[in-house]
C-alpha cells in the first residue's frame, strides 16, 4: 500500500499539526458529521495516527504487540465520493499516479495543506442496511447476503471507492457494522450467535459484489466489524476445550474472534459434494433455521472462510487494557490451526471514535 511508502510523510505530518482541528473544517468542508442520511448506503471515518488516546499511557507498549492507536473522525460526504477521496491522498499523487519514494527535493510539504491530505479512509456501511423496519436484514432474518450484495455493489458502480478496476488507494478498511451484537439484541433479544452470522452473511454479500464487479484478487482492502471482546450470554468454556485449537475440538467460548472465526468456518455451497440433496444450498442450513436462528449455520456462496483469514483486521473500540488486550490477541492465536497461524499477525487498532452522534 502506497502508505508504507510514505514515512518521511507521515513523520512530517505528525509534527506539523499539534492541535486537533474540528471535522468540519477538513477538507475544505467536504466532510460534515452527523447521522447518515435515508439514501447514504455508506458513512466514512477519517484516520489519524496522531490524535486521540490522551488518557493513555501504555501507547507505545501496544504498538509492541502491533496494536495502533488509531482515532476515527466521522465523515458525511457532502461532494462527490471520489472527489473527497483525491482530497484525502497525500499531496503528492492522485488515484491515478505513483507515488515517489522519497520527498520531491523542489517541493517542500506545505503547512497550510498537511492537515487535508495524507490520510486514509475507513469506510462503514450504512446502519439501516441492517435495521430498517421492513428490509433491514437482521430484521427480515439476519441472512444479509442479497442486502448487502446489492447495496455494495451500488457503492462500486458509483465509481467512488472503486475505479479503474481497483480501490482507490485512499480507502484503508470496510467497517461492516459497529456492535452488531448489540443491534441483534434490541431486535426481540436476539442472540450474538445470530449477529455474526448475520456478519458473515453481509461479508458474503461484499464478496459476490465484488465478484460482479470483477475486483481482481487478493483484494488489498481489510474488512472489520467492532466487536466486543466478550460475547454477552454465551458460557464460559472449560479450561480444557478453551486451551484447544479449532481444529482439535477446541470451543470459542465467550471470545468474540473465536466466535467470528467459527461462524465463518463454512465450504461455500460451490465447492460441496452433489452427493445429498441440497447440499450445495447457500444462506442458513436447515433451510427452515431462520425461525432458530441460533442453531443454524450460514452456507455462503463465496469463500468468506479464506477472505476472513487473508482480510480481517483487528479493531478495538472503548478502552480495553493492555493485558485485556494481549489476552485476547493471544487466545485467538492459540485457537487458530497451525496452517493458519500468520492470520493471526496482521497489525490491530485501538479505536477512538470522534463524532457528535452515537
């Protein structure tokens, strides 16, 4: 990714900017707050690498453990999509250009510009694309896949995020949802099991768009969810099964990652045996699961398994502690199977999220 290029950039920026300006005033006023309007399938936080966090003290100790703090300013696009992404690249190219390797001697960084330019973009699908009365999906039964699908494939025609055949390098991560356990909870006391599979449903929809669109693989673009680090009503497993791996029998428990990562351990129906009857069936399995949804599992017409292990990135919302922290990376790298253990090395994020709404 171009930013890894760039550290003399961002060395630059972090001394340039001492105070932390409001949103309103970044790039020149093409990035408001506030909730997302009816017709907006998608909202975007802006990334800093150098603001929030100030009760802290043990920031330098998490980026040890490869753990960035991160603060997230809340954007409502008020210009065109891809307008506002060129005004969030570095000052130095565009989505179209390659960006140098070292600072233009003849140009030094203007002051005045650090500020609007140089950063990256975490973009958050829609809240109502879940929650509307009649078409939200976990309110018609938490099976995502064809909401989603085309929600997201209406942000790819529309030529912001994605061009040319390729994301616009600006875009660091798709945040499907923030706290859907939650959300699943105010929708008759829904279960967290019922949430993630709602998630992977939603990440298969992102998937198949992407697969209409002709995104070329790998996709270099994370995809996360904030969850809590502890699913509410689930068990605590016993020692014993906790301290397995995944493979051996070994139980989630109430670790929201582990959670994730067995609601999402599925063959996609296309790579099933034709051997029974509807054993190539995509969405919830048994077929009449939706009414339990909490015993069903999510048959996804992509391979969210391998996109889940190559793109998930690690977010921390609220302020968890450094051992909490820890704990929990390391848990989940017990569970993992051997062959998949460098999964679980990509960076993680503490996230502050700054917005005047909730």
């Amino acid at each position: 990714m171009y930013r890894a290029a760039w550290p003399w950039f961002l060395l630059a920026l972090s001394g340039a900017q001492a105070a932390l300006r409001p949103v309103a005033e970044r790039l020149d006023g093409a990035c408001g707050d506030g909730p997302p309007g009816p017709d907006d399938l998608a909202s975007y936080w802006l990334v800093s690498t150098w603001h929030g966090h100030a009760d802290r003290t043990d920031l330098n100790e998490l980026r040890e453990f490869n753990v960035r703090p991160l603060l997230l300013h809340h954007c409502v696009v008020q210009s065109n999509v891809g307008e506002f992404l060129d005004k969030v690249l570095p000052l130095y190219f565009t989505s179209t250009s390659t960006p140098p390797s070292s600072p233009p001697p003849s140009r030094p960084l203007p002051a005045a510009s650090a500020w609007m330019n140089g950063l990256s973009v975490v973009v958050e699908l829609q809240p109502q694309l879940f929650l509307e009365p009649t078409t939200g999906c976990f309110v018609t039964g938490f099976d995502c896949y064809e909401r989603i699908k085309v929600a997201y494939r209406q942000m790819l025609n529309a030529s912001g995020i994605w061009s040319d055949d390729k994301y616009h390098p600006a875009v660091q991560a798709l945040l499907l949802a923030r706290d859907p356990v939650a959300l699943a909870a105010t929708l008759g006391g829904s279960g967290p099991h019922a949430a993630l599979l709602g998630i992977v449903s939603a990440w298969d929809g992102v998937l198949g768009a992407e697969m209409d669109m002709g995104v070329a693989r790998p996709v270099p673009l994370d995809i996360t969810v904030l969850l809590p680090m502890a699913l509410p009503s689930r068990t605590t497993a016993a020692d014993a099964c906790f301290r397995k791996k995944a493979s051996q029998g070994g139980c989630a428990g109430s670790h929201s990652l582990r959670a994730m990562y067995v609601a999402a351990w599925q063959e996609p129906g296309f790579m099933r045996t034709l051997d029974l009857p509807d054993l190539t069936r995509r969405g919830f399995w048994p077929p009449d699961s939706t009414a339990r949804v909490e015993e069903a599992v999510y048959v996804p017409h992509n391979d969210v398994f391998s996109s889940f292990l190559s793109r998930w990135v690690q977010m921390f919302p609220g302020s968890p502690s450094l051992d909490e922290i820890v704990t929990y990376l390391r848990q989940f790298q017990e569970f993992l199977p051997s062959e998949y253990a460098e999964s679980g090395g990509k960076h993680s994020s503490l996230v502050e999220l700054n917005n005047t709404w909730s």
